[in-house]
C-alpha cells in the first residue's frame, strides 16, 4: 500500500486556509440591481414570473434605493415602463419621460452614494417592441432600421446624460451603436460619461420573464437578426467586443451569463484590463425561483455558487437580481 505525498486535500481540511487561498470572492459594490420603474405613486406592482420583483412608481424606487444603498451594492440598472408606446418609443427621448424623472428623483435624494445606470434601447417604448425604428426590407419582411436607430439612441443617451445617470448601457445590438451615442455625448459635453456596452449580447430564451417585466415582448417576429446565434463562433462575440472597444466602450457586458461562461473566460483571457460584466438574467432568476419555492434547491447554496462561477469564468461586474440578497447573506458571519 503506498500513500499520495502529494495532497490536494491538505488546502481543505481548515476553514481559515480554505478562505485563504480562495481566489474567487464576491463583493457588494461589484453588483448592480435591475429595477423597472413606471408612473403612479406608491405602486409596487409584482412580477409574476420573478417573484420578490417590482414595477416600481418613482417613490417607491427612490425607497428600494436607499435600502440598496445601505446595503453597500454598487448600481442599480433601471428599466423604464412608459405609460404610452408608439412606433418610434417617443417617451424614451423625452426629458420629462419616466426614466429622466426616476434618474433626477434618485440622484436627488442619494447623489453620489449609488451608480446609477440606465438601459438604452427602445423595445420597452415602441408598440411593436422592437429596439429601434421598423423599416421593410427589399425581400418584404419588416426588421429594424439600424442606422435610423442610431439616431435616436443617441438622442436617447443624451436625455439619460441630461438627467444625471452616472453610465449608460445600451443593449440594442445595433452596429455602430456606441460610436454613435459617444459622439453624442461628446459633443455636449458629456464626454466623462461611461458607456457599458451589452456587447455580447445573445438571442436568449432566458430573457422570458424579463419581457413580462417590461413588457417588452416583440409583436411579431423575434430579435434573431439583431441579437446574436447562441451557436455562432466565439469569435464573433470577440469581433462584438472588439468593435465596442474600439468605438469607445468604457465596459463591456456578456449577457445571460451562465450559459455563457465559455464567452466570459474568453473575453477576459483576451481583452486585459477592461472590466467585464455579466448579466445573471431574469430567466436564470426565475429557474432558480422556481425550483427553491418547491424546496428543490437551497436558494442562498445555489445563488453564491452561480454568482462565484460567473465571477470565476472572469466578470468584475454581475447584474443579479439577487444583489440585495447577495449582500445580506455575504454580511453574515461566516460558517
Ligand atoms: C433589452 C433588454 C432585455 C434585457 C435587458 N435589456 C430583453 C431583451 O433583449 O429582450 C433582458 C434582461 C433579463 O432577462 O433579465 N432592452
């Protein structure tokens, strides 16, 4: 019988050396929490699919962010739920539209003490929820107008700037969409503002519950011709990336994350010192929701281990839904 000198388990056995060489550790202030805001007062209508969710009125937002806040978390993403949707999602370049009053409400009562970031698209505005103006293709088929598009994310971008949001995140997937938002911002001054790009950002069926949210559900068709194949080569997603970066991005995101991961570690080994988020999205939420409320999975088990692989695979930056728990359960002491 001969014994192994070599023993992985020697790291193991003690708690404090298992925490010691640790690698991989989460961290309130890399989290940022999806809020959806609509007009009202004292509204906090629950969603269905995500349980422990809210459309929020404005007043019961700014509550909910002082609660993040205290908590330590970094950001919050909001997700504007517009009282009238047209063609073009007029509400969403509007100054007086819900998402530049519920940025002025919160910078006002919390000022520098939380990020505040705002989603840049259209599919929550326009009636037909698409994430830009609809054009007919030379073949018949209705599909986004790219480059009209532009022009009103970059009015879009500057209405969010013009309000006080501390970074932008468009995730519409058009081309040339961060160069046509930082010209934007540039030319009136706001050329200290961050751009988070969704820069990867996949045609997901984990987006389901989100789309109840917001309600932002395409009409007809789907958003395959402006998200990207799940099955399309890696590299396009480093193309995605590259792009971005080189049309100015401050920060790039990967969206859902744990399908994903693959993406994330690729992204990281190749592009050193941009930060990296990842979107731990509704669906992947829900799934976990779900299966907890049938006492399936302990929740809090499974959630820090999700959170610590997205963050492993390489993202600085997570988007949870679970942030406010995250940092409650990361405050306790340690087992
Ligand atoms: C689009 C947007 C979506 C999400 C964030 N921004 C939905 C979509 O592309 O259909 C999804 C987030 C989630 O599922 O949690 N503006």
């Amino acid at each position: 019988m001969s014994f192994p000198t070599v023993r992985l388990r020697r790291l193991r056995y003690e708690p404090a050396i298992r925490r010691m060489v640790q690698e991989t550790s989460l961290s309130p202030e890399r989290l940022i929490m999806p809020l959806f805001v609509r007009s009202g007062k004292n509204i906090r209508q629950p969603i269905s699919a995500m349980p422990g969710n809210f459309q929020l009125s404005i007043d019961q937002l700014v509550q909910e962010t002082n609660e993040i806040a205290s908590l330590g978390i970094g950001g919050i993403i909001l997700f504007g739920i517009p009282d009238k949707k047209d063609a073009v999602g007029s509400d969403s370049m509007n100054e007086n539209g819900i998402i530049p009053q519920a940025v002025r409400a919160v910078k006002q009562t919390l000022g520098n003490k939380l990020l505040v970031m705002t989603d840049v698209c259209f599919c929550e505005y326009t009636d037909h929820g698409h994430c830009g103006i609809i054009q007919q293709l030379p073949s018949g088929r209705h599909d986004v107008d790219n480059d009209a598009t532009l022009e009103n994310l970059a009015r879009q971008a500057l209405i969010h700037a013009q309000a006080g949001a501390d970074v932008l995140a468009p995730s519409g997937m058009m081309d040339g969409m961060i160069q046509a938002i930082r010209a934007g911002l540039d030319k009136n001054g706001f050329y200290h503002l961050p751009i988070m790009s969704y820069a990867a950002k996949y045609a997901s069926s984990f987006y389901g519950p989100f789309r109840e949210a917001a309600g932002s559900a395409p009409q007809f068709g789907d958003r395959r011709s402006y998200q990207m194949d799940p099955a399309a080569s890696a590299g396009q997603a480093i193309r995605e990336v590259q792009l971005d970066l080189d049309e100015g991005a401050d920060m790039i995101m990967i969206k859902p994350a744990l399908a994903y991961l693959d993406i994330v570690r690729m992204v990281r080994d190749r592009f050193a010192g941009v930060p990296i988020a990842a979107y731990n999205v509704s669906g992947e939420f829900s799934m976990v929701k779900a299966a907890a409320e049938r006492g399936w999975l302990d929740e809090k088990a499974v959630v820090l281990e999700s959170l610590t692989a997205i963050t492993r695979a390489g993202a600085n930056i997570i988007l949870t839904y679970w942030a406010k728990d995250v940092a409650k359960w990361l405050a306790e002491p340690a087992m």
